[in-house]
C-alpha cells in the first residue's frame, strides 16, 4: 500500500479496518472488518432503483452482495436484506480487490489521492471502539435510511472509525467519493440532489423535463469533469484554475477538517438517525 493504492492482501487485515472495493471507476463499496472473515457494511436492498433509466440506478444496487442461483453458503441470499449487514469477506468484494481507507493523512496525501473515497485527514478511534460501534449498529440496524449523497457505505464505515457525524442541510455527508465529486461538479450533485437520489423520485416528478434526462445530463457534467481533472485534458490557465479548485474543494469537504461534524456516541446514533428520517420525510412531503 502506498501513496497511488490503497490495494492490500488479506493476510493485512486486522479487525477494525477500514475496507473497500472498487465497483466502477467511481464508485467503490465500503465497511469495516470484524474480524473471523466477516464485515459489517451498510446497504440498500435490491429492487430500489432510483429509476431515472441510467447506469446511476445501478450504484445503489451494486452494494448488494450478489451470487445469482448459488447463494453463499455462509451469509445466504443478502440481495434482500436492507441497511447494515454482515457479510463474509468474499461476498462484501465481491469478486472486486480488496483495499485499506486510509486515516489521519497530510492534507498534501489527501490531494494527491486523484479518486475521492481512498482516505481522510481525520483520525481513527482505537479498534476495539470501531468493532464495538459497527457491531451496536448491526444489532440495531441503526444508521438510518440509504443515501447516495448523504448516507452512504462510505458515511457508516467513517462513522464508526471516527464517531464523528455531519450535521448540516447545505453539504453532503462524511463520504469522500462524494464529496470529491461536489468539487468536481456542483451544479452535478446539485441535480442529483433534486432529484431526491437514494430516497424519493417524488420531487423529480414535478420537473419539466424527465428525470431521466436531468440525471444524464448530471452524469455527463461528472464524468467530463472527473475526466477533465483525472487525465489533465484543458489548456493552459483554464485546466490549471479548475484543477486548483477541485484540490481546495477536496480538502474543504473533508471530515477531518469541516467545522460542522459533531462526535456521536453509538448508543444515541439510531435515535438521532430515526428523528432526521422524520424531518426528511417531513421536509420531502412539503416539496410535492
């Protein structure tokens, strides 16, 4: 493991480590290792697509471990299961490499991480509280409801690193994948963000246009936008300014350095997550 991959064997391993495995280019799966052969990671079940009819309603469906006709026969068929799970190792990769999240990074590191969802500059907590804080929310499935933007895989693995939780209306949550992709493209996110991604198509149908063609057009500002970040395309001051941004956009967004993360206690977590469920419904009700 080194500065251009976190890419790991599974002799590495040791319990409370931070895991992932990359599903797409820009999406990777994320959950902590127990130890004994399993993790604990956070899902959304099968069959709950966001329904815009692009490959975006495939990210949720991805995290699902997946075996077909033969279900493992270890963890069994968890393509229904919702929320946080235990899975064995093979059936969290999935077929995928395994790799190690990397904490309390330089800023200088962070930066030249070109994919976001690798690392962060905030602290691990010691690994007996990271197993204890992954294992209460197994009990009590209690992270709350799936959110591509808000409250992903990536969120629940970096909560229980840190105990540490975003609270605000204005940034996503704790992920890195998906803050680095609000640095590349705003006004992307902005419109995954209306379309209600990972909870509500409700707010989307009341567009104009389809929601399919406002998340394809999203999907495109992303990918030329990461393109344009990952491969140096651009001339001259231009590359060179939007590049700059998309460094002080990562570091901004980052949990180890955002003033507005609070450190939670695991045994408030599924209450304080069941009453912003409540405000979120409350708030989707009031937009239709």
């Amino acid at each position: 493991m080194g500065l251009f991959s976190n890419k790991i064997s599974r002799d590495e391993l040791k319990a409370g480590d931070h895991i992932y495995s990359w599903r797409s280019y820009i999406y990777s799966h994320h959950g902590i290792y127990v130890g004994d052969g399993k993790v604990i990671h956070f899902t959304r079940r099968g069959g709950l697509e966001i329904g815009t009819g692009t490959y975006l309603d495939n990210i949720i469906q991805i995290s699902v471990p997946r075996h077909g006709d033969n279900p493992c026969p270890n963890c069994g068929d968890q393509s229904i299961l919702d929320g946080v799970i235990s899975s064995c190792l093979d059936c969290f990769l999935a077929g995928g490499s395994l790799y190690l999240f990397q904490y309390d990074v330089s800023k200088a590191v962070l930066v030249a991480k070109q994919r976001g969802g690798t690392c962060t500059t905030a602290p691990s907590d010691p690994p007996e509280e990271v197993v204890h804080r992954a294992k209460c929310l197994l009990w009590s499935n209690g992270f709350g409801e799936y959110h591509l933007l808000d409250n992903n895989c990536e969120d629940f693995a970096i909560y229980c690193k840190t105990g540490l939780l975003v609270f605000s209306v204005t940034k996503s949550g704790s992920s890195s994948q998906v803050n680095a992709v609000c640095a590349a493209g705003g006004v992307a996110s902005l419109a995954l963000r209306y379309l209600g991604v990972g909870r509500t198509a409700g707010q989307a149908a009341s567009l104009a246009v389809s929601p399919a063609t406002v998340v394809s057009a999203a999907t495109r500002a992303v990918t030329m936008t990461l393109g344009l970040v990952t491969t140096g395309f651009g001339f001259g001051a231009v590359a060179v300014a939007g590049y700059s941004n998309y460094c002080i956009g990562r570091v901004a967004y980052d949990v180890g350095v955002r003033k507005d993360v609070r450190k939670v206690p695991v045994e408030e977590l599924a209450t304080l997550m069941a009453v912003r469920n409540i405000l979120d419904n409350t708030n989707s009700d009031k937009n239709k």
